[in-house]
C-alpha cells in the first residue's frame, strides 16, 4: 500500500497530524525545493500533498520533472492564498492520468 504524505508548514503540520496523515513540516520554500526531489524517488509513496506556497517557489524544471512522474503524484493544497493555478495543473494531471481532458470548476 502508498502512503500519503503531506508537505506544509509548522503552524497547519498538527492539524494533519491529528487526521492520521504523515507529515514532513518545513519553514520555508528553499526547504520545499530541497525536499521535492527525493520524495519524487520514494517507491513507497503514492501521493504527496504540498503546501500551495511552497509549491509556487518550485521552479520550472523541477515542476516539469513532477508532471512527467507517475509516482508519486505531487498535489498542492490550500495555504490562505489564491495566487496560484490549480485547476490548471489538477486539470494537466487528470489528462494525464485518463488520456483525457476534464474542465474542472
């Protein structure tokens, strides 16, 4: 079975914690950058959720090698700001995944 992991800050960390999630808190985006690459070599993870903040500091070539990977699927979450596309990258990860594009709303 994969695990489930989350990515975020130390302030939401505990709340994770308490829904029975593993969880990696960082500090800031340098750390996230840092991380990413071997989470991305993990066999034993399925899904990696991250903290939307920390997903908008990775840069491009390392977001490419997260778009083009199977496992795990690198997915951001919620951080209080509205900044970022996510319903373009949740929709580039869903034609990846079915062969197919799903407008998502």
């Amino acid at each position: 079975m994969y695990r489930f992991m989350v990515v975020t800050d130390h302030d939401s960390a505990p709340g994770f914690r308490m829904a029975g999630v593993e969880v990696i808190a960082i500090s800031d985006p340098e750390e996230a950058r840092t991380l990413l690459p071997s989470l991305l070599l993990k066999d034993d993870t399925g899904i990696v959720a991250i903290n939307e903040d920390f997903m908008k500091s990775i840069d491009e070539k390392l977001m490419d090698r997260i778009e083009k990977s199977y496992r795990p699927l690198i997915i951001p979450i919620p951080a209080g700001t509205r900044s970022m596309d996510k319903s373009g990258y949740v929709e580039r990860l869903l034609r990846k995944a079915i062969g197919y594009n799903i407008v998502v709303g």
